[in-house]
C-alpha cells in the first residue's frame, strides 16, 4: 500500500489542455475521489496515475517513488474497467489468476491467491464460469478480485459502476467501500455521479477543464463550494449574484443576502452566494420575524413529487429558486400561489465571482 | 395455409436447386473417376482402374505434392507475416497508414493473368527466375493481403481495454500478445490461413506463368494433361483432393465459428 502524489501534472493533446498543472495529494489506504463532467481530464488524470499515458511536466509518486516514466506494466497498480475489461477466452480464475501467472508465481500459490480473491467478492463457487456467463454485477466483482489479487499498491476505478442498473449500483458501492476498508488499500475513484461520489469517498477532487476546482471531504465541499461550478456540480444549488456588503452579497434590486460562510471578500467586489434547495424554507406568510434571516417573496410555478419529498420551483425577479421540501404530511403549495422563502445566513455561503 | 405451405415448398425446391447447381458437376465428375469408360459413357461400371493408374502416374504426383507443399509454406508464412501486419496495423498510429491499409486492396482486384504476367517480368529482370521458388513468392504476395484483411476485421471487433487490462496487471507486451490478443483473433487467423491455403492451392495463372517444364504444381499439370488428352486419371485426382479439401473445411467450421463471437 502507499500514497499517491501528484504534483504538477500537465498533459495536452495537440492544442487541447486535459490536465492543466494538477496537484492532488492521495493519503495512504483513502478513498479518493475524482469528480467532473465528461472532458473535465478526470479520465486523463487517472491514466497517468496508472501508466497508460505519461504526463508532458510535473511529478507522479507511488509511494514516494517517481514513476512518471514508468511503463503501467511496472508500475504495481491495479485498475477496475468502465467495461470490466475481462478476458473473454478465459474462466473467471483464470481471470483473476492472470496477474500472479505472467508474473511467474508457484500454481498452487495462484490457486490459493485466487480462491482467496474470489472469496472476498463473494463469488467463491464461480471460478469455473465463463465471463459472459455472468450479470454485471457478478463481472464488476471478478474484475474487482483480478485487480486486487496481486496486491497492488494502488487501486484505480474508472467508472466501474456506471453499467450496472440503480439498485445493483448502491448494493455495490457499500460492497465496495467494505472491500476496500478491509484490505485497506488506497484506492482513486473516477466518476461524473455526484451522489457515488458523496457516499463512498473520504475525499473528493473536483475537475473541470483540466483543472482541479476543489478537493476536500465530500461534506466540506458540499457545505462550503468554493465556487459556482462545484456549489452546483456537486448537489444542487440556488445561486444568488450582486456585489459583495462584506457579510453577504446585495442583489441588482437592492435585496440583501446575508451569508455566513465562505469567502472573505472586499466589499464591493462582484460576488454569488450559493445556498442549497433543502435549507429554505417555504410557507405562505412570512412567519414570526427572525432578526437576521433572509427572506425572499416569490411564487410557485411547478411542484415536482418525488415520494419522500417533493421540489418546488419558485419564481422571484426573473428568478427560477428551487425549494426541496420534506413530504411529512403537511399541506401542499399550489402552483401560482404567492410563497415566502426563509434560511439561515449559516446556509449560505459566500463565492468569489469566476 | 396453402399459401404458406407453396411459399414452403418452393423455398425447399430453391435449396435443392441451388445444392445441385453447386454438387452436380462435382459429383458426376466423382463418379466417373469410379467408371469404366474414360468417355464418361453410360451404363456405369465400377472400378478404381484410374485410382490405380494414378498412383503410377509420377508426374501428377509429383505435381500434387509440390502443390501441397506449396500451399503449406504459404499459408505459414502468410499467417505469420498477414497476423503481425494486423496487429502492428491495429495497434499503431504512423504517417501514411490509410494509404497503406488502402493499397491492400487493389492487388485483390487485379486480374491474376496481369499479374501473374508481371510477376514474370518482375522475377525475370531481377534474376528471381522461375521454378518452384518463384512460385512460392507469387502466391505468398497473392495471399497475404486475404490474411490482413480477414485478421484486420477480427480485430475490429477487439476491446482495446483487454490489451490495457492485461498491461495493467503486470503483463509485458509479449504477454499480452500471446495470452490475450491472440486468443481473440484465432478464428480470423484461421479463416486467413485457408484463405492462403485456397489461394494457392488453387491457383493457376500465375503458377502457370512462373512454372518452368519439369517443376509443376497440380492445376498447371491437370492443365497440360488435359491438352494432351483428357484421362480419368485427372477425375481421380480432382475427387481425392476434394474430399481432403471438404474434410478440412468441415473440420475447421466444426471448432471455429468465424468472426463469430465466443
């Protein structure tokens, strides 16, 4: 096991930029992370960690060794497929043996490494099967035990649970997670799914443009965005642009927003505040007053159902806010009906103008 | 129904049709090999007189071994040279690649006389010559663009990611040749090697033009033999090489499906 540094890495393809100076620091045995749209060099990132592709400057260190000019078939890492990437000609052992046979390893070492490897993704009894003979999930499984059965110091994720359907999704994230907590290895995640991304990892790097936007634990990025694109990359988020008061930011129409959290800016400066849909409140009147609370006056134009809560899209000054509200029973807002929209400023946070 | 059941006999009538268009003439020729008279005259009478006098006939058969042996070493070394020239085709990116992958195609279209007449001028002025070994390197350039083009298509069909994942786990590029990509484009390696293998043994035009006298391989034999006087002998031999051709073909189509996956 070990740590992966990566520091300073640029990588273009001919005029385009896909990894533009990025430095992350991955801790020894974390789960890491690596969030952005498609194009956002989170791929790129993850290949030149692994070998595949060698960075044009900056440094990438496993372990506190460079490797940056390290061939992927040197570089002791295992790495989990989009498509699994099993060998079809070959059984699910066989599979999973491959790592230990080109490396020369004893057979009944192999045997027992595999059965091992096998047993800790729950496929015990499939060693004999072939890999078209399984479901997604049972071939996300093999391809996890071929990557970790010959001890790598790392593992790599490139999408791996993107083809599988919702429910098989969440059953293996926490299958996963529980691998990799007992193995204890570090392991770097890539995925565009926001909500794999907070449930799984330790730590989150946000990509955009080949540029690393944030990096931090899921509930610090989530809580406190640096930025507009990660306040609404990552979660959803209402975003409020004027000029910065100091505490807040004051909107074009002169309304106030207090924020208590963010960015410390000189007053005056163009600023945004972000706040998340599920902190506002909605009600028909404004309620008792609250001293410093802000308050905004709007009306419902949709309301979307979905089970356990329901969103509700509230036009303000050219506006569209959303409002997601817990289903507990409570009476439902028509649509077309005037509403009051109340937080906190410690749900608000304050974001430099990019 | 009734219509259905036309529509069903007629699609039967048409199988059946197309299966003696295909057979008839083969099987006939079959059969006269096993009859008395060389005039392919009726009633039939059995015997393997021709079979006999066939063996005795030295230089059919030394023109079917050098056939066979031909045949073989093209294949080989088309295989060989026609699976390397996919993967290197498939696997890297170089200046002038599409015009390369483009120019395998002519020599499939151009006429087998014209380049067999080449061939001879070719040979001729660099001092190749003709014989055996002329005709060797004529069918090896005829047939190794079959092989790249059949391996090519496999390999379309091969997920990059396997080569990567291999890599990923430790594998050397050896390695991965042998134990991954290779396994994959066996059937089209082998549909290209009975390509080369019908290419040559079949081959005629350009074997006649590159054959010198007493060097012959069996098309240019049957050829000269019938010139001079057909005999069933040439029915025999044509039966016995179709019976070892049609063995192979089913062998091969029983334990590889071609381009099929698996």
């Amino acid at each position: 096991m070990a740590g992966v540094q990566v520091s300073n890495v640029s990588r273009s393809f001919g005029a385009h930029k896909a990894l533009d100076d990025v430095s992350i620091d991955f801790a020894d045995g974390g789960f890491y992370a690596l969030l952005g749209p498609s194009g956002s060099g989170k791929t790129t990132l993850l290949r030149q960690i692994a070998g595949f592709d060698f960075p044009d400057s900056g440094r990438i260190a496993i372990g506190g060794e460079s490797v940056e000019r390290v061939p992927v078939e040197k570089r002791r890492i295992g790495m989990v497929f989009q498509n699994y990437a099993l060998f079809p000609n070959m059984s699910v052992a066989d599979n999973v043996a491959f790592g230990l046979s080109v490396r020369g390893e004893a057979k009944a070492v192999i045997a027992t490494e595999v059965q091992r490897a096998l047993a800790l993704v729950q496929l015990g009894k499939l060693g004999g099967r072939r890999p078209h003979q399984l479901s997604g999930g049972q071939r996300q499984r093999v391809a996890l035990a071929r990557a970790i059965v010959t001890k790598p110091r790392v593992l790599l994720l490139d999408e791996p649970l993107g083809a599988l359907d919702k429910a098989l999704r969440v059953d293996m994230q926490i299958e996963l997670k529980r691998i990799q907590r007992e193995i204890g290895i570090t392991t770097i995640f890539v995925t565009h799914d926001q909500e794999e991304a907070l449930t799984m990892s330790d730590r989150i790097g946000i990509l955009r443009d080949g540029r690393l936007v944030q990096e931090g634990p899921p509930e610090e990025i989530y809580n406190r965005p640096k930025s507009e694109f990660a306040a609404t990359f990552l979660g959803d988020a209402n975003i409020f642009r004027g000029d910065t008061t100091g505490n807040g930011i004051r909107l074009a129409d002169g309304t106030a927003i207090a924020a208590g959290a963010g960015a410390t800016l000189a007053a005056g400066a163009k600023a945004s505040c972000a706040v998340r849909p599920e902190r506002i409140r909605i009600a028909t009147d404004a309620g008792a007053p609250d001293g410093n609370a802000n308050i905004l006056k709007g009306q419902v134009s949709k309301r979307i159902f979905a089970g356990n809560n329901s969103t509700y899209f509230v036009e303000r000054a050219g506006q569209t806010l959303k409002v997601i509200v817990q289903n507990t029973g409570m009476e439902r807002l028509a649509e077309g009906q005037d509403v009051v929209l109340r937080w906190s400023p410690e749900s608000t946070v304050l974001i430099a103008a990019n | 129904m009734a219509t259905t059941r036309i529509l069903e006999w007629l699609g039967r009538l048409y199988i059946l049709l197309l299966l003696a268009f295909l057979y008839l003439p083969i099987i006939i020729m079959a059969l006269m090999s096993f009859n008395v008279s060389p005039f392919y005259q009726l009633p039939f009478e059995w015997t393997t007189e021709w079979y006999a006098s066939l063996w005795q006939n030295d230089q059919l058969i030394a023109a079917t071994w050098n056939s066979v042996e031909i045949a073989v070493i093209t294949t080989v070394i088309c295989v060989v040279l026609g699976s390397a020239a996919s993967l290197a085709l498939y696997r890297y990116e170089f200046r002038g690649k599409k015009f390369l992958q483009a120019l395998l195609f002519p020599p499939i279209a151009i006429p087998w006389l014209i380049t067999g007449t080449a061939m001879l001028i070719f040979f001729f002025g660099v001092g190749i010559g003709r014989g055996l070994h002329a005709i060797l390197l004529g069918h090896v350039a005829l047939a190794l663009p079959y092989v790249i083009v059949v391996v090519s298509a496999r390999l379309q069909t091969f997920a990059p990611e396997l080569e990567e994942a291999a890599r990923s786990l430790g594998a050397n590029q050896w390695q991965v040749t042998r134990r991954v990509t290779l396994p994959w484009i066996m059937p089209g390696v082998i549909a290209g090697g009975l390509f080369a293998f019908a290419v040559s043994f079949d081959q005629f035009v350009v074997s006649y033009f590159l054959a010198t006298p007493g060097q012959t391989t069996l098309p240019v034999e049957i050829y000269a033999a019938i010139r001079k006087g057909f005999t069933p002998e040439i029915n025999a031999v044509s039966t016995i090489i179709i019976v070892v051709s049609m063995a192979l073909m089913l062998l091969t189509a029983r334990f590889f499906k071609f381009g099929g996956e698996k």
